[in-house]
C-alpha cells in the first residue's frame, strides 16, 4: 500500500511537470515578456472598473493568477493592478488589494453605500489616493479636506445624506494641489479664493433640490471662473442662487472649455452663456426647469444666447414645440448637429441643445423657435399636443403665431395624427387670405402605431386643408406614416393630394427618434 501511493505521488509530480512544461513552453502567451504579460494583466484588472459589481472585477483578475506561476508572479510583482478599490466591496478583499497595491496610487470607486472599514482604510492612506468616487458622510469629507493629499486628480463626491441638509465643499489649492477633476452632488461649492479653481480642467456641481444652505452668487462664482487656462468641462445643476434683477452682464473667457452644461430653474442662470467666451466650445447644453422670468424679458435672453453660439450654418437642427393645455409637459427645444449628411447621421454629436418650459401665452417658446439663426440644412419640427378634440384647444391663436414665423421648416413629425390638422388649421382659404402655418413645409411624418380616434373627422379636415394648400401652390409633398392600424381605403382618398409612402422606423419604441 505504502509503495503504491509512492508511485502515485511521483505519478502526479509528473504531471505537475508537463503540465507547468505546457504552460510556461508549449503556450503562446507563456512566450510573451513579463512586461507585456503585466500590461494584459492590468487590462484585464482595470479594464472592467465600471461594471456595477465590484466582486466581478476582483474575479477577473483573481483567478488569473492560478494560470500558472508565471502569471501569478507578474500580476503580484505589478502593484497598479491593485489600485482599484471599490467601496462597497467585501473588506477582506479590500485588505488584500491594499496590501498588493503597496505604495501605487489608488483609485476608490463607488457602486453604492460603502462599508465603513474600506473607507477608513483608504482615508489611512489619503497621501496615496489619486481618484476618489464616494458617497460620503460628514465626518469622511471633514478628513479628506483637512488631511493631506498630493495625488488627488480626481475627486468625486455625493452628499451621503441626499439634498438635505445641504454640505459644503470647501475648494482650497492647498488643500488639494493637483485635483484636475471635481464632481460635487448635492454639495455647495465654496472657495477660499479665485485661485483655486484655476488647476481644474472639469466642474460639475449638482445642487438640485438641496435646502438648508446658502447657494453662491451666480455673478460672485462665474467671476471666478474668468480665464481659468485648463478648464474644459463646466456642469452646473441647480448650483447657483436665483439672481437679483435682469439678466447678467459681465465678460467671461474660457479658452480651453468644449463642453458647457447649466441646468437652471431661472433663465437668468442660463443667460450666463451668453457672457462666456468659448473659441474651443464644441457642445452646449442649456436647461431650464421652471418658469422664473417674465415673458417680456425672455426674448433678449434668447438673442443674447443665440448671438454668443459658435458658427452653425451648416448644422442640421431639430426643432421641439410640445403643447400641454394643462401647462405640466409642455416645453421647447432645440438641437443642433454639425454638418449633417446621408452617411453620418448615427455618427452625430450633439453640438446645442436648449430647452425651456412652456409659458401660457407661448411667448418664451416662440423666442427659442424663431431667433434661432437660420442655417443652410433646414430644420426638422417635432410637434405634439395633448389636445382632444379640434374645439378644445386654448393655443389656437399663439400657436399659430409661432408656426407662421417657421418659414424654413420643411419636414414635420408628429405622434397624434389630430396634430397634423391643428398644426395645418390656418391654411389660407378662398378669401384670400396669404398667411399660412410652415408655409415650406413638404413633408409630415406620423409615427404612432396606436388606434386613432376620430379617423374619419380627422381625415376629412386633414383632405380639406391640403386641398388649400395645393391651390395656394404650397402643397405638402410627401406623407410617410405608420399605417399599422390604418386601411387602405383610408389612403385612398389621399392619392390626388399627397404620396403617401411607408415609414421606416430604426427604433420602433421612439426613444431616440422623439427629442423628448
């Protein structure tokens, strides 16, 4: 018995052997360089750092170091492979990471609550972080502001206690001396001085719904963004007080910004674009959530914004004018891509997009639809309206005012086919009348799929108006529908007045179609 399991054992040593031979001599990848194998490692470990579960990540790298001696020995002796710290990870794992890191500047990721003995542990080791994402509590942001840290680049932050009570982050380059990258969530920003902004090449503060804290002076912080030399990506969420009196007036240059985002409940916020001086601006992005400037006041702000965009002559733009008679979706908006063509549509980055609620008398929807530079593609109207029937519509009057001013719109969409009537209701009639609603229009795209009611009521009005307008010479075009839940006989009557053609829909559902 004893000399069989001698032979056994020198049987499996045998075969540990050939199978380490294999692996260190037969296997390709054995023949790669240490340094090569380490680069692979490290792709492997970091390369999936955004997955929304830390243990898959320690699972890709962990089992690849019992491939072989080789791979254990490089990934061990290759400290950044350990660097990634996810908060919410077990802290065993934690602990183990740490130790691998050594002294290799580490990066804390968050993907959702943290366990306190990770945070604690990296806080031990604030000298060494060089990114930090993580929902934090006072008493953690007390020590990450107060405690050394010379390798910050990146720090991202989201108040543990949701918008209330409001934090304050208090900003200080001697604190923070080489943090490029700042992401504050329901935090105030705050400064010691001006100069302390200047290192940041990225600034985002979310401030939404926050109480219990006094927001900066919208004229007070943009003061101190003026001619920040790095700074090229501004996103401001409800960051600022509302201001006092009209729209600000004061000089801002940012000569390395591309990327501008302000998302305000006063348009006074958003009129700060027009104060900024952007030469390298590539995408604007300007929101705002409530209605909190008079209508008179709304065009200048619209001219002065419209007037500081970058050059958008050959942008294909689409226009959004939605209509809610209970005032709780309505809105405009506009966007615009540069240089649309046939081969590149998918390929597009948004270059503007403005958005503005509905007011009751339309006149700040009118101001975005209207001043908008014309450009050399013509612009797209998405249209929408909630309104029941052709008798129950308050914006008659408004509406049409906006439509008639749309002189260069020549494709129309729709999702509701008794918008097509409303939007056509003033075409001129046999009394000579010469005003009409998109008086270029020469295409309208109806793209429900849903039952229509009131088909018959709605097609008849529908006959009668592009009759009127085929006699004033302004006919439209082409119809391309959905006619999933329409007959061919509904068509019919269409065939002398309109090609009705198929419409072809890449995203059945609308998400991406509809500029919500």
């Amino acid at each position: 018995m004893r000399s069989f399991q001698l032979q056994l054992s020198q049987i499996h040593d045998q075969m540990r052997q050939l199978e380490e031979y294999k692996n260190t001599r037969l296997l390709i990848v054995s023949k790669l360089p240490p340094e090569v194998l380490s680069i692979i490692l490290e792709f492997l470990a970091l390369g999936s750092v955004t997955l929304s579960y830390p243990r898959r990540h320690y699972n890709n790298i962990l089992p690849a170091t019992q491939v072989c001696r080789l791979w254990r020995q490089v990934a061990l002796d290759s400290p950044r492979i350990w660097s990634y710290i996810y908060s919410s990870a077990p802290p065993r794992l934690v602990e183990l990471f740490l130790e691998r890191a050594r002294s290799a500047p580490l990066h804390l990721r968050t993907n959702g609550w943290a366990k306190n003995e990770n945070v604690l542990a990296l806080l031990d080791r604030l000298h060494q972080v060089k990114e930090m994402n993580l929902i934090c509590t006072s008493e953690w942001l007390k020590r990450i502001t107060s405690e050394p840290t010379p390798l910050l680049e990146t720090l991202a932050l989201e108040n543990a206690s949701g918008s209330r009570p409001a934090g304050t982050f208090t900003l200080s380059a001697d604190a923070f001396p080489a943090l490029r990258y700042l992401t504050l969530k329901y935090y105030i920003c705050a400064s010691d001085s001006a100069s302390s902004f200047i290192p940041l090449h990225s600034l985002a503060i979310d401030c939404t719904r926050v109480t219990g804290g006094e927001l900066p002076n919208s004229t007070d912080f943009f003061s101190a963004m003026n001619n920040l030399p790095h700074l090229s990506s501004l996103t401001l969420t409800n960051a600022l007080a509302q201001p006092v009196g009209p729209a600000p007036s004061l000089s801002i240059n940012l000569p390395s910004l591309t990327d501008l985002s302000i998302t305000d409940n006063d348009m006074r916020n958003i009129a700060w674009m027009a104060c900024i001086t952007a030469p390298r601006i590539k995408t604007i992005k300007l929101w705002c959530s409530e209605k909190q400037i008079e209508a008179e006041h709304s065009a200048a702000i619209v001219a002065a914004i419209y007037l500081n965009l970058p050059n958008l002559t050959d942008s294909h733009c689409q226009f959004a004018l939605s209509l809610d008679t209970r005032q709780v979706h309505d809105y405009a908006r506009v966007r615009a891509w540069t240089k649309l063509t046939e081969l590149d549509q998918d390929a597009l980055s948004l270059v503007f997009d403005f958005r503005v609620p509905g007011t009751s008398d339309l006149r700040l929807e009118e101001s975005v639809l209207t001043l908008f530079p014309p450009t050399t593609v013509p612009p797209i109207l998405y249209f929408s309206s909630n309104t029941p029937t052709f008798s129950d519509d308050d914006l008659t009057i408004p509406r049409q005012r906006i439509l008639r001013q749309l002189a260069d719109i020549t494709e129309v969409h729709v999702n509701r086919l008794i918008d097509l009537p409303l939007i056509m209701c003033d075409t001129p009639n046999k009394r000579g009348q010469t005003t009409m609603s998109l008086p270029s229009w020469k295409t309208m795209v109806f793209r429900d799929s849903f039952y229509v009611k009131y088909k018959s009521r709605i097609f008849a009005r529908l006959k009668k108006q592009l009759k009127a307008r085929k006699t004033v010479g302004s006919p439209i075009e082409t119809w391309q529908l959905n006619s999933v839940n329409l007959e061919s006989t509904d068509l019919e009557q269409f065939k002398d007045l309109v090609d009705c053609v198929p419409l072809v829909v890449k995203n059945p559902q609308g998400a991406q179609s509809w500029p919500y």
